[in-house]
C-alpha cells in the first residue's frame, strides 16, 4: 500500500514540484472553487498525495490551495494539506 501512494505521489510530482498530502482523517472535499460555498467535486481520502499546483501571477487565495488529484482538479482547505519532503 506504501508502495502504491510513493508512485501516485511520482506521478503528480511531474505535474507540480509540490506534494501535499491530505491530513484530515475523513478525507477532505475537492470543490469548483476555494470556498465552502462552491460545489464540491469529490473527495481525497486521509494520506493520500495531491499536486499543489501554483496560481497565475503568483496569485494566493488565503486559506486554500488548487490541486490536482490524478483524476481531477480542484480546490481544498489548506488547513488539511501537509507538504511532502520531495528528498532534494
């Protein structure tokens, strides 16, 4: 099981030089946009990896952060998000 979340959080390595993984222990809620108010799109279950992807303009939405699951995009609660030691 470590194996397979090691290679998912591979493959979104090279989408985002960023790796976070979800530390909510229900999962965390992926919605259309950073705010309880947009619809959510799906779910990251607990310790699983998502690309943390970087906004135009070094932009910054206080409080969430737009990711990439492998599946789809969307934008969680930073709250629940820990970055990964990418070992570089």
């Amino acid at each position: 099981m470590a194996r397979a979340k090691q290679s998912a959080a591979d493959a979104l390595r090279a989408i985002s030089g960023r790796i976070a993984i979800v530390t909510a222990e229900n999962g965390v809620n992926v919605r259309k946009g950073p705010g309880t108010i947009f619809e959510s799109i799906g779910a990251v279950e607990w310790r699983e990896p998502v690309a943390v992807l970087q906004l135009p303009y070094d932009a910054e939405v206080p409080g969430y952060a737009l990711v990439h699951t492998g599946t789809m995009v969307g934008w969680v609660c930073d709250l629940f998000l820990q970055d990964v030691e990418t070992g570089a």
